[in-house]
C-alpha cells in the first residue's frame, strides 16, 4: 500500500510538474505573440503615413523624384514581406523602406525651404514619431522572445517543450549579410508604384 502511494504521489508531482512548465510555456509564448502585434500595428501605422508622405513631397521634391520612387518601392516590399509572416523577410523589407525615408528625411534637412510645407513637415514628424515607436515595439518583442526561448531551453522546460513540438521563436533582427544586402539602392528599372494588399483596400 504504501508503495502504491508514493506512485500515486510521484505521478501526480510529475503530472504538476508538466502542467505548471506548460502552461509557463504557453503563457510566455503568447507574450510574445501579443509583442509581434505590437509591431504590426506601428508597422501597419507606418506604411499607411508613407502614401501620404509622397503626396505632399512629390511638388515639393521637384526634380528629386527618384527618392520618392524609391520610397513607394520600398513601401510596396514591405507590404508583400507583411504578408509572408516571415520575420526574416519584414525586418529586411522595412529596413529598405527605412532607408529609402531616410534619404527623403535627409535630403529636406539639406533643403530648409523644402520643410516650409506643414503638411509635409507633420506627415514628417509623425513618421518619426512612428519609428520611435516601432523601436519600442521591437524592444519589447525582442524581450519576450529572450524570456521564452530562455525558459524553453531550461531543465524542466526543455522536456515539455519538446514533447509538445515547441521551438525558439525568432527576434526581430538584421543579420551582416541583410545589412549588407539592405545598403545597395533598389535600381531605377525595380521602382513600381505600391498597391496595398487587398485585405487594406477592403
């Protein structure tokens, strides 16, 4: 009798044990789901400044027209990276787009008289203003990832992580190689205008 006990009482410490690890898991796994959302949403805030942006720069700009171009190329990339889910793919497409607003941002600091046109210098503010908070999201989604994938690869977390298929999910990052590839300008024969997926135009 007393060994069935202490069977009993090993069972139900290791049927504990997995249920307290899991739902530990899910708890951190969701964290950082909720944290991806906060970056798609600032993401989503951003590319929807970005039309507008070109509007009220495209009279301005005069004949720096490839700088908008580049701008709605690099728009358009970053819709379609959104729409993979692939974190790899968005963070490389955003950092073009990135780098394509920084030029334009750039180039109005060269050119005082440019930012003379409020719309054009709140549409700037704003986008800022986003980027801060993309940053923030980032930092965030960047934690949460560390927290889960930290505590999935600890004993005994390992052992339900793995019995239930869990794998690290992915910060929000550029590797060498991405940065390398994000600093070469998009060519002129690449620039397209940018249409929104149709889940934005409904």
């Amino acid at each position: 009798m007393t060994v069935v006990l202490i069977l009993m009482l090993l069972v139900a410490v290791v049927a504990g044990t997995y249920v307290l690890c899991y739902n530990s898991l899910m708890a951190a796994s969701f964290r950082v789901d909720e944290a991806w959302s906060g970056i798609t949403v600032q993401l989503k805030r951003r590319h929807a400044l970005v039309p507008n942006l070109v509007q009220a720069a495209r009279t301005a700009l005069g004949h720096e027209q490839a700088i908008l171009d580049k701008i709605v190329s690099a728009r358009s990339a970053a819709l379609e990276a959104m729409a993979t889910d692939r974190h790899a793919d968005i963070a490389l497409a955003e950092a073009g787009l990135s780098q394509a607003l920084g030029q334009l941002f750039a180039y109005t600091e060269d050119n005082p008289e440019i930012t003379a046109n409020e719309n054009l210098a709140l549409l700037q503010k704003q986008l800022e203003e986003t980027e801060d908070q993309v940053a923030a999201a980032r930092r965030i989604y960047n934690g949460n990832v560390q927290a889960y994938n930290t505590r999935s690869a600890s004993i005994p977390w390992n052992f339900v992580a793995g019995l239930n298929g869990l794998k690290p999910s992915e910060m929000f990052r550029l590797d060498d190689a991405e940065m390398k590839l994000v600093s070469q300008d998009p060519s002129v024969e690449d620039l397209q205008l940018a249409v929104p997926p149709q889940s934005e135009r409904t």
